[in-house]
C-alpha cells in the first residue's frame, strides 16, 4: 500500500476517533444542563414529551418520583383524570439512546424550541448553504489579494509601501470583524443605502437580493483573512530571500524577478498553502457573531441560538458539523504539504 494512502487512511481514522470522543463530551456536559424549555401549549409539550418517552429520553409515570430532578413540566393530568409526571432517563442511558438512534437509524433527535418536532440535522441542512457560500467566497477573495500585498511588501522592504502595508495590516488584525460589519453597516447600509442592512426577510431571495446581501458580510471577514495572509507572506518571503541559496542563485546570473518567481515564492509557500485551508476554520468561527449581527439564517446563528433557546439536539447536530469541519481540515493541511512540496514525503518511514 503507498505510504500516502496508508497515512491517509490512519489520519482519517483518528479523526473519526477524535470526533467521536469530542461529541461523546460534549453530549454529557450538554445533557449536565437544565432541562430545556419547551415550545407550544399544554398539549404540544404533552406531545413532546410522550415522543421523547417513545425515544428513550424521558420516561413517565403516574407518580412524583424522587431522585429523578424537577420533571420536564408541571404534572399533567388527561381527560380521565390520569397525573403523569415526565423525567429525564439517566445520562448514560440517554447517551445510549443517542448512538443507537445514530448508527441505527441517522436520527440525531428533534428540535425542542427552534423546529419544534422537526429533526435536528434537516434544520442543519436548510442553513448550511448561506454559512458555507459567505466563508468560501470571503476566502477565495481573500487569499490572492493577501498573497498579493504581502508579496509586494517583501519586495519593497522597509520602504513607504511596506510601512503603510504593514500598519494596515496591524489596524485589520486588531479589528473585530464584528466591528468591520458594524461600521459597514452604518456607511453603505444605513448613510449610502448602497447595500442591504440585512439579509432577505423573503424565503426566495432574487440572485440580485441575494448577491448584494452577501458583499457586507463577506468584507467583513475578508479584512482580517487579508491582513493574515499578507503579514505571513511578507515574513516568510523576507526569510527565504535573505537565504543562502539565493544569494547564490543571483551570483549565477538570475536577475531578482527570477530570483522570486522561480525559487523564493514556491520555497515559501509550504507553510503558506497549508495555511489556507486552516484559516477557513478561523473564518468559520467568526462568522457566528456576523451571522447573528446581519440575521444571516446560517449554522453560525443557529449554533448561538440554539445554547440560548437551550435546544440541545439542534445543538449537538451543529456541534457534529463544526468538528468535522476542523477535523478534515486539519487532515487536509497535513497532505497538502506533501503537494506543495514533494521533498515532504507524510506517512513514509525514516531512512
């Protein structure tokens, strides 16, 4: 079996690992919570309940019971005069009840508040779409333009260009992006009317409403993307000019745009190329806080949302996609290093 293969095939099985010891954790610290609220009237949480019974959940009985907790509602009694009081199982059997739903039948639970009697992963996957379309356009953008400035800073060293290039970038690295969004906001929003204040009300957004509606959160996590980038491309491509082997290259007559383009961008980009598909975990981060700020209906909102609202299958099922996200990510930095530079052979053995 190649090397590569085999290194791939073991990296993705810890990741499977790893996600799952993370989501085990945090089902229990989620679960340690307080009994979520629930939605509707009497007989909608009557119903919820009773489902969640048939899930394995809870469980019901026609007395008070002590050493259960305060049941999930106030006791209810039905029409033939029947009290029934509703508790939450013990945690491990919970916990057992989860992966069986999982490996069994692909039910990660229902929603309690957001959804309610929806399941938990088709919420997910109604707002996954706005939350991966504003991070990918705003690093697609955000990467040749950073590469760009921290390219023409090096080779400007220490003159005016650099120096103004340089402040920009500590200013950009500083600034929250939720603050980029507000002041994006109150100019081209609120004094200009150029642009949307919000993202469409409507559930059929035009390709004009929505496109327009995407500029102000995608520059709002660009800024600070561009700024990164730009300051790791100047650094890195200071140091492999000032090297040995192209001081080397130039005594062989290699003028210094050669001297660039053929040896120092591709020797500074390994740790530059990785760096690319981790930052989008990064972007992925902040884009919670702009998503609740520009009401973008994304897994970002949902997330926050969801520990406010205290629906915790909603909240599992988003915590599930962040973890696989930054799991493959982090398996993809590591092969990515092997393309960029052949010389870094991952998974092979020691000579």
């Amino acid at each position: 079996m190649p090397y590569l293969l085999k290194y791939s095939l073991k990296r993705i099985a810890l990741a499977l690992i790893t996600a799952f010891i993370i989501l085990t954790i945090t089902f229990f610290l989620v679960k340690m919570l307080p009994d979520p609220a629930i939605s509707g009237n009497t007989e909608a949480q009557v119903a919820f309940c009773r489902d969640q019974v048939s899930l394995g959940y809870y469980f019901q009985s026609s007395v008070p019971l002590t050493g259960y907790g305060e049941t999930i509602i106030p006791p209810y009694m039905d029409p033939q005069g029947n009290m029934f009081y509703f508790y939450r199982e013990p945690l491990v059997k919970q916990y057992g009840v989860w992966l069986k739903g999982i490996f069994t039948q692909w039910s990660w639970g229902v929603s309690s508040i957001i959804q309610p009697e929806t399941d938990a992963i088709v919420i997910i996957a109604e707002r996954l779409k706005p939350t991966v379309l504003i991070n990918v356009f705003a690093l697609l953008l955000s990467v040749p333009l950073g590469f760009l400035f921290g390219i023409i800073a090096a080779l400007n060293k220490n003159k005016p260009v650099d120096h103004v290039i340089s402040t920009l970038v500590m200013v950009f690295i500083s600034v929250p992006s939720f603050v980029i969004i507000s002041l994006l906001i109150l100019i081209f929003g609120y004094n200009l009317h150029a642009l949307p204040m919000m993202w469409p009300s409507s559930e059929n957004p035009t390709i004009a409403q929505y496109a327009s509606a995407m500029i102000i959160p995608v520059l709002s996590l660009m800024f600070g993307t561009i700024a990164t980038f730009t300051r790791y491309t100047r650094a890195e491509l200071c140091e492999v000019m000032s090297s040995e082997f192209l001081l080397l290259a130039r005594t062989k007559g290699l003028n210094k745009r050669q001297c660039v383009t053929k040896h120092a961008l591709r020797n500074s980009m390994v740790p530059l190329v990785p760096m690319i598909i981790g930052q989008f975990i990064g972007i992925l981060s902040g884009s919670m806080v702009l998503e609740n700020i520009y009401t973008i209906p994304g897994i970002g909102s949902l997330f926050v949302t969801a520990i406010n609202k205290r629906d915790y299958n909603v909240l599992m099922v988003d915590m599930t996609v962040f973890t696989i996200i930054g799991l493959l990510a982090n398996l993809l930095v590591d092969l990515s290093y092997g393309i960029v530079d052949p010389r870094i052979r991952m998974g092979a053995k020691a000579a």
